[in-house]
C-alpha cells in the first residue's frame, strides 16, 4: 500500500480485481475512449449557428443583444445529431472573433 501510495480501501479493490482476473490485472490507468479533438465538420456547424446568431444579434430591429448559445446547442443536437458542450460552443465563439465582449446596442424603445 504505501509503495503504491493506496489507502486501505483502494488497496483491497485491487486486491479484488487481481483475484477475479489475475491474468488481465493491471495497475496501469487508461482513459476511456475521450475523444478531446474536435470535428471539423462539427467546428463548422457550431460557425454557421453562430453566424445565423450574429445576424440576429446584429439587426437593429430585433431585441436580441446576446448569443443563446444553448439556443445552438439546440441546433446542433436536432440538425445534425451532434452533441456538444456548452463551453465547447463559447469557446468557439471567443476563438473566431464572432462575439465582441462589452458591446452596447442602442435602445430600441427610443428611451
């Protein structure tokens, strides 16, 4: 245990699995199947959704002043099946330049 560096309970877990399969036993750790690159195709769907977004954003006639991003998270689940994450999605925006921090929009209610 204090070679390994184990507590007690971690200790007999291993122990454990060593017993049920002592041939396949192994104190080797291994991610399991994380894929942390991103798709190209996917990276460009996240670009068109913020793109559409922009253009809302940008029309001085609609009320919108903020990206929804889990607006195109959304999108990207129902139109092309894909699951991303929500700081993937920002992250991506802030990267490409799409969103500009601190913007001010004139009112539109004339105030």
């Amino acid at each position: 245990m204090e070679l390994l560096g184990l507590k007690l309970s971690r200790f007999f877990e291993w122990v454990q699995k060593y017993k049920n399969r002592p041939e396949g036993f192994s104190i080797e750790y291994r991610r399991k199947g994380t894929n942390r690159q991103l798709d190209e195709r996917v990276h460009s769907h996240i670009l068109q959704e913020l793109e559409k977004e922009k253009g809302l954003i940008d029309d001085p006639s609609m009320p919108i002043r903020f990206y929804n991003y889990s607006y195109i998270q959304d999108q990207l689940r129902e139109r092309y099946q894909e699951k991303v994450s929500l700081p993937t999605i920002i992250d991506r925006a802030k990267k490409t330049a799409i969103t500009s921090r601190n913007r001010i929009r004139p009112s539109t209610t004339g105030r």
